[in-house]
C-alpha cells in the first residue's frame, strides 16, 4: 500500500500560504475530509516548505452598521444630555424644549433626587464633558460617511468640521464675540474626543474589503 501525501501552496500578496492536506495510505481523502485539513492545516508548519507568517488583519468592522451608530453617535449624545439636564443650570436652552414636551416636571423630580451627585462629579464632567461627547458623536458620523471614500478635499473638510467649530466657538469665546467662558479645559476635550472617533476607525475598521470611492 502506497503513502500519498498532498502539498500545495497559495499565493496571496507578499505572502505565501502552505497548504498541507495530510498524507492518506492506499486512498485519497475524501471531500470532506479534505475541506477538514485544509480548515486545518492552513499556516501550519511543514517539513517539506518554509513557514511565512503574515501580519495580523484589523477586525472587519462596519461603521455604519446599526450598533455601531448607537454607541459611538447616539448613545454620546444621549450621555451629554443628561449631565446637561440633570446637573446644569436650569437656564439652559434645553429646558424650554422639556417645557414644549411636558417633560420639564418629572425632569425637576429627576434632578433633586440626583442632587446629591453632582458634587461627586468632577468640573471637566460638568462642564467639559459634554461638549466633547458632541465632538466624537459628531467626528464618528462623519467618518462613518466618508469610510468608503479615498482621501480628497471634501472628505477632509466634513471629517475636520467638528472639532474645527468646537474650537472656533471657544476662540470666539476668548474674542467676546461667542457668549460663553473660553476654557483650555475645553479645548484639550475636543481634540482628545476627535482624535478618539478618528483613531477607533483607522485602527479598529479596515477597507480592504470594501469598495473605495473616489
């Protein structure tokens, strides 16, 4: 009875895939057996062919699927509005709109129940804090839009935008010209929140398998 052992090899970019599909004495494997080793015996080693390792791929994420949308634009909106509500000043713009909704009276019971908290929370979580959230909800949405675009003017234009207006509202705060309190504080909030939005999908996505638009 005979010994047959089958080899063979994938290229796939700069690297070289070995594929060993076992060896079998006196019939060949069967189909389903073959698709078993080649499931396993993908990358591993053989002492008949070199061993190449690839670098490590980023997890397939989609941006813009329904979770993603949630909590990376939603659910940072939805968190900075309720610091905004439950612990800052009732003279905020916000408060008229729980007015319109008939929401303002079980707001008012929320907030003297949750009094007690607010001095627990640090300033930059009261008053910087929010604000940033709006930054990363709004840089994330932007990138999730632009995702499948090459890079072009436009698409570093709308990725640019939220933490350009973020940080312009504060300069015209220092000006005068923005009602407000110019806070460094603040400022440090934008970027870091931008940088955090624009970095989860450079590392965390990839587009390798998608079509790039120009």
């Amino acid at each position: 009875m005979s010994l047959r052992c089958h080899h063979s090899t994938r290229s796939s970019g700069n690297y070289t895939q070995f594929e060993n599909r076992g060896c079998s004495r006196g019939r060949p494997r069967s189909q389903g057996e073959t698709w078993g080793a080649r499931q396993r015996g993908i990358g591993i080693m053989s002492p008949y062919f070199p061993q190449e390792v690839g670098p490590l791929a980023k997890p397939n994420c989609n941006p813009k699927s329904g979770p993603s949308l949630f909590c990376h634009v939603c659910f940072p909106i939805i968190l900075g509005a309720g610091i905004y509500s439950l612990w800052r000043s009732k003279r905020l713009l916000v408060f008229t709109w729980y007015g319109w909704l008939g929401l303002q009276a079980p707001l008012l019971a929320l907030r003297a129940n949750l009094a007690g908290v607010r001095h627990f929370l640090p300033d930059f979580v009261l008053y910087s804090l929010p604000d940033a959230l709006w930054v990363y909800s709004f840089t994330f949405l932007m990138q999730s839009v632009w995702f499948r675009h090459s890079r072009s003017y436009g698409r570093t234009f709308w990725i640019l935008l939220p933490v350009s207006l973020a940080v312009g509202a504060e300069i015209g705060q220092y000006l005068k010209v923005v009602p407000g309190t110019f806070d460094l504080m603040d400022i440090a909030g934008y970027v870091a929140a931008w940088a955090a939005a624009s970095m989860f999908i450079r590392t965390c996505c990839r587009r390798d398998n998608l079509e790039i638009r120009a």
